[in-house]
C-alpha cells in the first residue's frame, strides 16, 4: 500500500496559535453537490470562492480574482 504523510509534529512549525472560533469556521463552510462539465460526473465537495472567504489559506488562484482550486489536505 502507498501513503501519503502530511508532516505535523510540532517540531516542525514555530508561531502556533489556536484557531479563533474553529466552529464558526467550519459551519461556515457550504459543502456541495455538482456535476463536472467537461464529463457529467456527479461529485461532492465546495466551491473555491467562497471557502476563500473563510480560509484563504486553503485555496489556489490563478490571478487576484480567479480561484483555480482547494488544498484539501489541509
């Protein structure tokens, strides 16, 4: 079996500070159902734009205005 590790361990980070209203952030959050348009298949997840406006930190963009995509992972 292969694995992913996302490395964690506190001695890998320095400035950690708790997240300010975790739970406010995470009912925040709108997950989806939806379709892709180039095969119709029917998927489940969130829309970049707007988890942009509650965890920036998450998401890729293209330019200043254009999100291209979320780091799930994280």
């Amino acid at each position: 079996a292969n694995a992913l590790v996302m490395y964690s361990s506190r001695r890998f980070k320095t400035d950690i500070k708790p997240i300010e209203e975790p739970l406010y952030i995470i009912q925040s959050l709108e997950g989806v159902r939806y379709a892709w348009k180039e095969t119709g298949i029917q998927d489940i997840g969130f829309i970049a734009e707007e988890v942009g406006k509650v965890i920036p930190e998450v998401v890729s963009y293209e330019d200043e205005e254009n999100a291209s995509g979320l780091d799930y992972s994280r």
